[in-house]
C-alpha cells in the first residue's frame, strides 16, 4: 500500500473520534442532569458510572485529534515515515529512547487508540441507557 494513501485513510478514522467525543459529551450532560432528577440509587450510581467515563473518553478523544492531525500531515511526506517527529519529541523531552517504528505500526497504533474510544464511548452510552431505563420502570 502506498505510505501516503495509508497515511490518509488513517487520519481519515482518527478524524471521525470528534464525532464520538461529541457523543460522549451528550451523554455527560444527559447523565448530569439524570443525577438531580433520580431517585433510585441504583440509577445515580449508573448515571455515575456514565460520567465517570467522560473524562477518560476526554482524554482518548485528545490523543486521537492530535494522531489525526499528525497522519494528516504525514500524509503529505511519507517518505519520512515520522522519524523527524520522533526526534522532535525526543528532542524536547517528550518521548523516551524507543526502537523506530514503520509507518505500518504507527497507523495501527492511532487506530487502536481510536477503537479504546469508540469502546469507551460506548461502555458510556450503555450504562446512560440503563440508568434512563432503570429511571423510567421507577416512576
């Protein structure tokens, strides 16, 4: 596969996690507001449990967005492979002493770290999807 169609399809995925951390954004909110309204403790624990995932989809949702921007941009000179960027992070003290990576591993690399995401999101949406129904057999 040619190193900058991989490059684009990978930042391509990546650049989909906003829309899944706007979802997860949703559901922090709805979950808030579930908290106040709830009666149940079993449907404010699930509401907590659902906001507790926020933050963690937060920060997923960050790493994804910046490994989006850099696909995207190594998309435009694959012939590097990323080594310079490496040596940049090394540089500034941003990223230990590692083995080279191919761009192969790189992009598999972004898009596990998109798939934890999507997981998380997901595990999210589940437990707000209990607690609303566990809210609505209450009343």
């Amino acid at each position: 596969m040619k190193p900058d169609f991989e490059c684009m399809v990978t930042a391509s995925f990546l650049r989909s996690g906003r829309v899944v951390c706007n979802a997860s954004n949703c559901a922090a909110v709805i979950a808030g507001v579930g908290i106040l309204l709830t009666h149940a403790v079993v449907g404010r624990l699930l509401f907590a449990a659902s906001i507790f995932c926020w933050p963690i989809a937060c920060y997923l949702g960050m790493r994804v967005a910046i490994d989006a921007a850099l696909f995207r941009d190594l998309a435009g000179d694959p012939a590097d492979g990323g080594h310079a960027l490496d040596e940049l992070l090394r540089a500034r003290g941003l990223w230990r002493a590692r083995p080279e990576r191919t761009l192969a591993e790189r992009s598999r690399g972004g898009l596990r770290l998109w798939i934890r995401l999507i997981v998380i999101v997901a595990i999210q949406l589940a437990t707000l999807v209990a607690a609303m129904m566990i809210q609505t057999l209450a009343t």
